[in-house]
C-alpha cells in the first residue's frame, strides 16, 4: 500500500503532484469528509495534510495511531494541537514561505480599499446611488504606518508602502535597530505605534502572549481615527472592543481577513460600515496555493525517503 497520505482540505493539484508522481506514495483526498469521518477514518493514514479549515485537534491526533508527520500547506499551524503532535511523536511541518507574498498584496490591497472605501462606494453604486461625496477617503502618502510583528510578511508589506510614500514605525521584540535601518522604517515599541500611526496592520502569529493585543486599552492608546487591518489570524484583536472603538469614532475603519471564529455567516462587526473585510483570503492566489502545496508535499517525500524535512 506504501506511505498513505490523506489531504483534509482542498490543495493545488499542480502542488501535490510531486505526491501524485510517487510510486510509495498512496494519496487519498478527504476534503469532502464531515469531522466523524475523519475521526474514524484516521488511523489508516501515516500523513494529514491540511490548511486552516481542519482543525487537528487532541482527539484526533490520539485516534491518528499511525501518524507520523502533520503538514500544513500555509503559515499558521494555530490549527494544530502542537503538544499533543508532539506527545505522540508526529512531526508537524508548513510552507512559511510561499503564501507571503499573497499575504502581503492582499494587506496592501485591504489598506487600500480601506482607506479610499472602494467596497462601500462599490456596494452603493450596485444599489443605483451615484454618491461622490460619502466616500472622501484619505491618501496614503506621508501617513504612518504601524507595523505590529516584522516577520515574513510584515517586512514585506513595510517594503510596498515604502512605495506608497509612508512613513512605517514597526514592533518587534526580535526586530534590530540594524534591520530596522536596512528596510527604511523606524523601529518602535508598540506604544509608540499606538501613539504615531494613522493605520496599523497586524503581522504576528496567534500566541498565548498575541490573544487579544489589540483590545480596549489599546485602542484607547490609538490615535483618533485610527484605521486597522488584520490580515494574520482573528483573535489577535478583541472584535467587541474593536467594535466598541468604531461605534466610539475613535477607530475610523478597519479592514479584516481573519476571524476569531470561521467560517461565519452573521457577524456583528460586518454591520459596521466603516468595516470592510474578506473570508480569509490572504494566502488565496494560484501561486500561492501551488507553492505551499509544492512545499508541504515535498518535504513528506523527505520524510518518506528517510531525510531531513526543510520546515519543522
Ligand atoms: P513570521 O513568523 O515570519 O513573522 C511573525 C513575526 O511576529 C515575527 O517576526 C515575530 O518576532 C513577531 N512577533 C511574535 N510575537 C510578537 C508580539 N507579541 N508582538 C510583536 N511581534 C511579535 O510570520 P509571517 O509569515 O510573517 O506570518 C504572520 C502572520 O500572518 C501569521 O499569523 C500567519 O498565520 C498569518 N498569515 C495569514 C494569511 C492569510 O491568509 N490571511 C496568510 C499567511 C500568513
Ligand atoms: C496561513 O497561515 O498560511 C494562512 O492563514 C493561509 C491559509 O489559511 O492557508
């Protein structure tokens, strides 16, 4: 039968084909499947790979008795129970380089889109308004930008609106003055960010100490008119604070990606119309998706052929 991988979400099929094109490679696609099927079905596989919709939980992690290597075509592996990977002795490993710059247009896009309220203005023309004084947006050029975690992608949107003429101030505990130099911004700590920026944009992983960093203090830290765009993972703001905010006028828009829960129907702050927002769109391009597939997929043939995996 050989080493039987089974794909929980929907991957590239130009991505998995280095897995396709395996001879000790059995491939299963299981993205139709409800929870209870992949609950039961779980033991028969040696690798999951998944993206952010499945959530690899201890439960199934302990049903999983032939697990050997987790992969998560993406960044984020906040979708996956680590210690219990890790108690069960199952390798987890992901693709953090090859949805940044998706992740990065996409940030540059909402901001964008935010600032000059093309979804609102868009929305009202499909309705038969012609209404050019509602939607004045402001300009980009010699704004601050606040860039909170300069990783991967915020480095990368740091250097796009560098084009935009803005001036970026960036929070990172690991970022050095010397780095800092390098990509022409300033480096602050996040007070500083909350006091000078006009926009601020969130880069971090969701981590015990990133649950809710921005909520009520910080946006009272803000400046007036603050406008946010999240493109890393929901829950990194507290949304009834940003709610909150909005109503107050003290936040002036914000543009989302990501959710503390997903997928949703109904949402609160989508009532807003100082809210734009998108399902989870960041790493959603062709080259993209066929790139962290390539990655993941790759790096199991690594496993299976008994060398080193690149991205654990
Ligand atoms: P990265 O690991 O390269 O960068 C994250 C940065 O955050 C690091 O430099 C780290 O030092 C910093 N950081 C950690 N804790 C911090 C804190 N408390 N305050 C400030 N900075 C902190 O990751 P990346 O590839 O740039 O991805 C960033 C985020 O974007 C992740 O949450 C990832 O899951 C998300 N993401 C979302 C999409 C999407 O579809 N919307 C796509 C790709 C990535
Ligand atoms: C990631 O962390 O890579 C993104 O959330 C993209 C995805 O969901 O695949």
């Amino acid at each position: 039968m050989g080493f039987r991988v089974l794909i929980a979400d929907p991957l590239s099929e130009e991505g998995i084909a280095p897995l396709l094109e395996s001879d000790d490679i059995h491939l299963d696609l299981g993205t139709e499947w409800t929870n209870q099927e992949l609950l039961e079905r779980i033991s028969d596989y040696d690798a999951l790979l998944v993206r952010s919709q499945t959530q690899v939980t201890r439960d199934l992690i302990t049903k999983a008795t032939n697990l050997k290597i987790i992969g998560r075509a993406g960044v984020g592996v906040d979708n996956i129970d680590l210690d219990a990977a890790t108690e069960h002795g199952i390798i987890v490993i992901n693709a953090p380089n090859g949805n940044t710059n998706s992740a990065a247009e996409h940030t540059m896009a909402m901001m964008m889109a935010l600032s000059r309220k093309i979804p609102q203005a868009y929305l009202s023309l499909k309705n038969r308004q012609w209404d050019r004084k509602k939607y004045i947006g402001i300009e980009l050029k010699n704004k601050t930008l606040g860039i909170i975690g300069l990783g991967r992608i915020g480095a990368e949107v740091a250097y796009r609106a560098r084009g935009q003429r803005m001036n970026i101030i960036a929070y990172d505990p690991f970022l050095s003055e010397d780095h800092a130099n390098k990509l022409g911004i300033k480096k602050g700590n996040i007070e500083d960010v909350y006091q000078h920026a006009d926009f601020i944009t969130i880069h971090t992983p969701l981590l015990k100490e990133t649950r809710h960093l921005l909520n009520k203090q910080a946006f009272e830290a803000m400046k007036d008119g603050v406008q946010i765009i999240n493109c890393a993972r929901g829950g990194i703001i507290d949304e009834e604070a940003l709610y909150e905010a909005i109503q107050a006028k003290k936040v002036a828009g914000a543009a989302l990606d990501v959710f503390e829960e997903e997928p949703f129907y109904e949402h609160q702050l989508l009532e807003l119309p100082e809210v734009i927002a998108t399902p989870h769109l960041g790493a959603s391009t062709i080259e993209a998706q066929e790139s962290v597939a390539i990655d993941v997929s790759e790096d199991v043939i690594r496993y299976v052929h008994g060398e080193a995996v690149r991205n654990p």
